[in-house]
C-alpha cells in the first residue's frame, strides 16, 4: 500500500510539472501575441504620423500626390491590415457649398452626405485606396456623433485617437473595425492651447482598420491556431456587442480551462484587453506517457515489496512455530530488516542486530540496559505477559539519538514464572507508514474543506439562479410593455394618416359653406330690396344645389374615412373575435396610411378577389398589415424615389386563406434576413426603428391567428412576405400551441 501511495504521489508530481511547463509555454505565447499586435498597431500609426508629417510640411497636396504617396506604402505587402487612408478635411459651414463644387469639378458626381448642418463640417476628401471604399468619398462625419467626439477628442488634444467599434459603410461584410486618426495643423501657428489647436486645425489623416484583418496579420499563424482570442474594447458602460472588437471563441470550441490569459494593449488613447484561452491538443497537450511508465514501475516495485513483506511474514510465522522448541537461541534468527529481543523484569537479556540498528546502538550495547531506556517517557514500554499470553500494537521507541521512532511490535511470552517472565518482542519500523497516514489524514481533511467550499459554491450558484430568473421575468415584462408601446405608436400613425385625409373633405365643406352664406346673404338683399328677377332666382336655386351636392359629397368622405378609421382603430386597440371580409380589413387599413403612401411616392396594387369571409381577430390582422407596412416605408424604398407594394389575398382548399404583402424595394441580406424576427432588432436603431415591428407580426400570425408566415428576399430583389392562417382561428389555448409548434428555425 505504501508504494503505491508512493507511485501515485510521484505520478502527480511529474504531471504538475508537465502542467506548469504547458502554462509557461501558454503565458508566453499569450505574452507574445499581446507583444505582436501591440508592435504592429505601432508601426500602423507611424505610418499614420509620417502621412501627417507630409500634410502638414506640404498642405496643398493634390489628390494624385496623396494617391502616389498611399501607392508608394505598397499597404497590400507592408501594411495588410489597413482597409484604407484618409484625409478629413476640415470644412466651415460657410464655406461647404464652394468646397463641394470645388470637389465636384475634379471627381464629378461627389456630393456631401449625408446633409447635416454643423459649424465645422469633417468629410472624408481623400480616400485610398479608392477600389472597395466607395461608400466613404465625401461622408460628413460631423453628422455621426460617434465619429464627431472622437475628432473633437483628437483635435483638442493634438494626439492619434482611436474611435469605437464600429461597422464600417465601406464594409460589406459588416466585420468590426476601428479608425485612428491624428490631427493635422497649419504650419507656422501655434498649438500650445487647446483654443490655439482649434483655431489652427486642418483636418485630419486616418486609416481605417477591419479587426479580422488586423488580428490575422498580426499574430503568428502557428498560435493562431493553437489560441482562442477575444479582443473587447475598454467602454465605460458599453453594451457587450459593442466592446466586442474579435472573438473566436467559437461555440462547440474545445478550450483548456486552466489556461486563460488576460493581456492589455494600448491602442492610441484607448485600451483593449485581450482575453486568451489555449486549445486542445496540438502545442498545449501533454504528454501522459512518462507519467504511465512510472505508474507502471512503482505497480512492480510494490508488488515486489509485497511479495517481500509476504515473505517476510511467513518467516515470523515458522520462527514462532519453532520458538518453544528453541527457545531463545532460534529468537534472533529472524530478518535483518526486523529487531528481536529477549525481555525480562530485569531488562534487556539479550537483542538481534536488527533492534541495535532500529535504535542506533552499536553492536552489544542494549544487552544488560532497563526497557526505561528505550521509552520517550521513561516508563517500561514492554509490560510482562502472562503465560502463552500474545501481544500485538503500536508504540514509539526512544533512539540512541534521542530521537523517536514508531515500531509495530509482536510479543509472546515464554514461560509463566512470575515476576522474572520472560517475552520475546519482534519490532518493526513503521514510521513512514505512519508518516503516509499523518499525510493521507491532511488529504482527507483537505477533501473536506473542498466539499464544504462546493456546498457554499453550490448555495452562491442556486442563488444566482434566482436572480437570473427574476431578472429574466423582468426582462419579459418589459418585452410586454414594448410591444404594446409598439401598439399604441401604430395607433397613433393611424389618427395622424386619416387627420390628413380628412383635412381635404372637410376643407372643401367649409369653403362651400362660406360661399353659400355670402350668396344667401346676396339673396336676402335682393330679396329685400325687391328687385328679384326669375332668371336671379333660377340661378340662385341652381348655384345652392351644387354647393349642397359638393358638401354632401365631401361630409361623405369624411364619414366613410371616419367609420373605417372606427373599425381599424378598435379592432387594433382590442382582440375582439368576429366575422369580417378580409378585402374589406385590407382596404380600411390601406385608407389610412393614404398621406403616408403618398409622400413616400409609393404605389399600391392590390389582387383582391371579391370576398374572402373570415372568423378570425380583425384587431390583430389590421395590425400586422400596418407593421408591414411600416416596415415598407422605413427600410424597404431607402435611396430609392418611388417604390411598389402588391397585396394579394385569397382563400384555399383546405379552409386556409393566404394573404402575401410583397415591394420591389432594396430586399435584404442573409445576415439580416435570418434575423428577421428577432426582438429588438433593426437596421434602424437611433433612426425611427424599435425592432418589434416583425417580431409582433410573427407573434399575431403564429399566436392569435393560428397560422405561419414565412419571408423571401434578396438584395435589391424586393422582400415576400406570407401569410397562411385558417378561416376561423382557433381558441387561444390552441393557438398557444401552435405558435410553440412554429417557432422559425431563423431565430437561432
């Protein structure tokens, strides 16, 4: 037992010290891939000062000159990780319109954008390499806020700054990047003041970083794939995605947990921190064989030592057989590894050699001395036995040396004559037995102690568990409340629509009422003054039937707009189940989004048959129409003057009915496409969009109404959306399970 304990203590330690050469090796590389990018990005901005250093030397560089100086840094061999230089210029509000036709007549078709106004406006003059960055050429970043306090912060201080993460416009694969910039100043004028900077300012030199690009330049390839690395950016209060600079911790990744690195580079005036976690196999594994060879040799020798001991007992056993017959004179003939001797009430009467070197004596010395001499105490540690009487235990012996030794001791006595009774004693040392279980009993209580941390770590875990779930309710609750602020807004766009339909009916009955009182009170004159011809009277009677009839058709419109407003409007507000004609809900909605459709110079076409009868939520149908046709006029004709939407409807075989909304717009990518329904998310953040629209949609179709929906769309494509939902919906218990049966794959 004790070699094995022995083999396995040895196996750990060879297996923590090929553990902590693993972690060294890992620290280095993290170390070293720290080291490269921070060096990398040193020698990007060197190049940025060098370009600044010829702005400023010669202000008047032309857009050629700029050109063959970018040429000349040969970025695709020197400097991959550049997606392109700059020059901001500096441009004040007053004098925008003569830089832009400035700029007009050397690149026709340059325009500023996107329009803003802004004491000082910075817009993006140069710009190379000019293939792929398109996008860019005359982008006013002082209409971007984002863009506009990392400028002011560089101005101000007259230091490269590095701006946020951000999605560059150049970039069509929507891949994280940053931008550094430095000032650039006239020469000749001081910039000791921040005022003095302000005043002197040119503009600015950039160079516009992808992170991937960057990362896969910087570090070696041989670690790139030997490392998980994530790049977050230091933001005080920053949502995650909007730290995240690079990360390829990719799901299903298999990582060694025990190597994790943390590094931080400076970046301008910014930090990023690098999170590193070495991966299986490869560089980190670690080899298992050395330590399986020493398991193997230590199981042999242990096996041997047993063997030995097993021997060792079966001598014991044949010297007690034989110890009556001979007596004392065959009591010491045992093992050398074991000490015998003879003990009387007297004393030590005689010893083998094996109990003088146990104690440390020399060959003779124990014969004749008291047993007190070998007690810690003083006492005698070999208590007379009674005849035949056997004895066996532990005890500690005291060594020559004054030291202490624990022996496992066997005792039988010989004869039973009283007083003078003598005992044969075999000792064997057991004292690094003994010290395996003083250090076995510190394991276990080591174990111990690691079980009671688990129970407080399992305790902390179930607690945190609770505070995720209340604060996953919470989060539910404040969905709910979004969505039905999303409500109310439509409802709010509705009253705005139809205010503006009904100006025009209303107008037209007003002016009419007024000319009919002016010609009324003409008549009255007349009348008064007795002059009425027939012919007057004729006319007067003609003129007030066509005022009546333009009234009476104008109130007419207006009624009609103020009843399917009624319909609409009540229908969205409640979940009212009733029988309804699908065209007719189509119409009503469709009429008050007439001011919106109009400005948006969008046309509608509608394939309706004569009647599709349903029983269903007309409140929940009217609200998904005017979603999407929302989400029409936000995202889909963007850029574009005038656009198509096609609404077609009609009923199926199988007690379905289908309803498919589709535009000629922009349509949009994969990317966006397979997010589609998503909560909260939009192209559109900051810019009108909440990103419920088309997450409500699919909630009602799916939910309320029983049915599916399912989009198509490609890039400048246009976008199809349809619906498929049963004649009459079901109960909402069964339309709960429905929408549990159809949640889209597209949300993952």
């Amino acid at each position: 037992m004790l070699g094995l304990c022995l083999t396995g203590w040895t196996c750990h330690l060879v297996a923590d010290a090929q553990q902590a050469q693993v972690r060294a090796t890992f620290e280095r590389d993290a170390a070293k891939i720290a080291g490269d990018t921070g060096a990398r990005l040193q020698n990007y901005f060197d190049a940025l000062l060098a370009l600044k250093g010829v702005l400023t030397v010669h202000p008047g560089a032309s857009r050629a000159e700029f050109r063959r100086f970018v040429d000349e840094l040969r970025l695709t061999e020197r400097y991959p990780g550049f997606q392109a230089i700059q020059f901001v210029r500096a441009v004040p509000g007053a004098q925008l319109a003569s830089f832009e036709a400035a700029a007009r007549r050397e690149v026709p078709g340059f325009t500023v954008h996107p329009a803003a106004s802004a004491a000082t406006h910075f817009i993006i003059d140069y710009n190379e390499p000019a293939t792929g960055n398109e996008a860019a050429f005359g982008l006013d970043l002082a209409a971007l806020p984002v863009h506009l306090q990392a400028l002011e912060a560089g101005r101000d201080s007259g230091q490269p700054v590095a701006g946020a993460r951000t999605v560059l416009v150049q970039d069509t694969l929507l891949q994280p990047g940053f931008i550094v910039r430095a000032p650039v100043y006239r020469a000749g004028q001081p910039i000791e003041t921040v005022e003095q900077r302000r005043a002197a300012l040119m503009g600015f030199v950039a160079v516009v970083f992808r992170v991937p690009d960057l990362i896969h330049e910087a570090v070696d390839p041989r670690l790139a794939s030997q490392v998980a690395i994530r790049i977050e950016d230091e933001v005080q209060g920053a949502a995650n995605a909007d730290r995240l600079m690079y990360d390829s911790f990719a799901p299903g990744t298999a990582l060694l947990p025990q190597l994790r690195s943390q590094q931080t580079v400076q970046v301008a005036q910014r930090r990023w921190h690098i999170t590193l976690a070495g991966l299986e196999g490869g560089r980190y594994a670690r080899d298992y064989t050395s330590v399986a060879l020493i398991g193997l040799a230590g199981g042999v020798i242990s096996v041997l030592i047993a063997a030995l001991l097993m021997a060792s007992g079966r001598s014991r056993r044949l010297a007690r057989r034989l110890g009556r017959a001979l007596e004392d004179q065959r009591a010491f003939q045992d093992s050398a590894s074991v000490g015998i001797g003879l003990f009387t009430s007297a004393g030590i009467a005689r010893c083998n050699r094996g109990l003088e070197e146990l104690l440390g004596y020399r060959v003779g010395e124990l014969a004749g001395q008291p047993a007190s001499l070998l007690s810690p105490d003083g006492g005698d540690p070999f208590a007379p036995l009674c005849a035949d009487e056997r004895r066996r235990g532990e005890l500690q012996l005291r060594r020559k040396d004054g030291t202490v030794v624990w022996c496992l001791a066997d005792g039988r006595a010989l004869d039973g004559t009283g007083a003078a009774n003598a005992v044969v004693w075999s000792l064997q040392d057991i004292s690094d037995r003994k010290k395996a279980e003083a250090e076995l009993l510190d394991v276990r209580r080591g174990l111990e102690h690691s079980l009671a941390e688990l129970a407080r770590e399992k305790a902390n875990v179930e607690a945190a568990h609770g505070d995720l779930s209340a604060v996953l309710a919470t989060l539910r609750q404040a969905q709910d409340s979004l969505i039905l602020s999303e409500k109310m807004a439509s409802l709010g766009s509705l009253v705005a629509g139809i205010a503006h339909e009904l100006n025009t009916p209303i107008g037209n009955t007003l002016l009419t009422a007024t000319a009919l009182s002016d010609m009324v009170g003409d008549f009255e004159k007349q009348y008064a003054a007795g002059g009425i011809k027939r012919s007057e009277l004729e006319a007067h009677l003609r003129d007030t039937r066509t005022a009546c009839d333009i009234m009476t058709a104008s109130l007419r419109r207006a009624a009609d707009l103020i009843t399917s407003f009624k319909q609409v409007a009540v229908d969205q507000t409640s979940d009212q189940h009733r029988r309804f004609d699908l065209c007719d809900v189509v119409r009503d909605t469709l009429a008050t989004f007439g001011a919106q459709l109009r400005r948006a110079n969008c046309e509608v076409r509608l394939e309706l048959p004569a009647s599709v009868p349903m029983d269903s939520h007309p409140g929940g149908l009217g609200q998904v129409l005017s979603n999407l046709l929302n989400n029409a006029l936000l995202h889909a004709f963007e850029g574009r003057e005038r656009g198509a939407v096609t609404l077609r409807a009609r009923s199926l075989a199988d007690g379905q009915v289908e309803l498919v909304f589709a535009d000629d717009g922009v349509g949009m990518p994969g990317k966006v496409l397979h997010q589609v329904f998503d909560p909260f998310f939009t192209t559109k953040m900051g810019q009108g969009g909440s990103g419920l629209g088309m997450n409500i949609v699919y909630n009602i179709v799916t939910g309320m109404l029983g049915g599916t929906v399912d989009v198509a769309s490609a890039p400048d494509l246009g976008t199809t959306i349809t619906m498929r939902m049963p004649a009459v919906a079901p109960t909402h218990a069964r339309a709960a399970a429905a929408a549990a049966a159809a949640a889209p794959s597209i949300a993952g």
